[in-house]
C-alpha cells in the first residue's frame, strides 16, 4: 500500500506547525536564536546586552502560520495545505531573520537564512502554483 505523497504532506502539516511552535518555546527557555542589540523598550535582556525577543516574534509568527492553517475556510487540493505552511514559514523567516543577531552573513552581508528562504519561497511558490494548475487541468 503506497500513501499519496501530497495528501500525506498535508497530513503531517499541523504536525509541523506544532513542531514549529515548540522550537521556538525551546529557543525562548535556552536563550538561543538570539536577536540583535537594541533600545526598543520592549527588548530583552540576554548576553550582556538588550536584544531584540526574536524567540518572541518567531513564536507569534508560528502561532499565525498555526491559525490560519487550523481555520481555512475550504478544502484546497491535495498538497496546497502543505505548500502553504512551506510558504508563510519562508516569507516569516525571510522578515525575521533581519531581527537575528546570531546568523551567518554571506555575501557581503545577506544572511544565510534569508538566502535559503528566498530560494525554498521560489521552490515553493512554482510548485504550489503547478499543482493548482494541474487541478484546473484534472476538473475541466
């Protein structure tokens, strides 16, 4: 007995979006995925310094990626559940790794993240549009 590949992606996806939410609780308790210093007042102190709650912003953006999942108003194909979580992960890690006083810079200052998820959105966004277009393709 073969699973679909799709529909089993799309199984596990709230498993992932889980796993997401408990990463970043895990990098809050530890200290680590630390942001970069600053004066906002709502900074927190870690290392010897006032940072930015990056664990924080990870945490409500998991929570958001988490929601909208959870409360989708249709019943997409099978795999768009899936490439929706892999897109609004990227486009969340994409904004949040600028906040990150931890990355590794490349390329005379982008950060390693950000290059990454640049390339996984692109991935991402050409498969999740080839599929709906091969579902248009199935229905007519």
């Amino acid at each position: 007995m073969t699973l679909p590949f799709w529909g089993t992606l799309d199984a596990l996806t709230p498993i992932f979006a889980t796993l997401a939410i408990g990463l970043h609780l895990s990098h809050l308790a530890a200290g680590t995925a630390f942001g970069s210093p600053t004066d906002l007042p709502w900074g927190i102190q870690l290392w010897s310094a006032t940072r930015h709650p990056t664990q924080l912003y990870e945490l409500i953006a998991s929570l958001v990626i988490f929601g909208l999942l959870w409360f989708r108003k249709s019943d997409p194909p099978q795999g768009i559940l899936f490439l929706n979580f892999a897109a609004l992960t990227a486009g969340s890690r994409l904004f949040l790794q600028a906040f990150r006083g931890d990355s590794t810079l490349v390329f005379g200052g982008l950060r390693l993240a950000q290059v990454i998820a640049w390339a996984a959105l692109a991935v991402v966004l050409f498969a999740r549009e080839s599929l709906l277009d091969f579902c248009t393709l199935k229905i007519e």
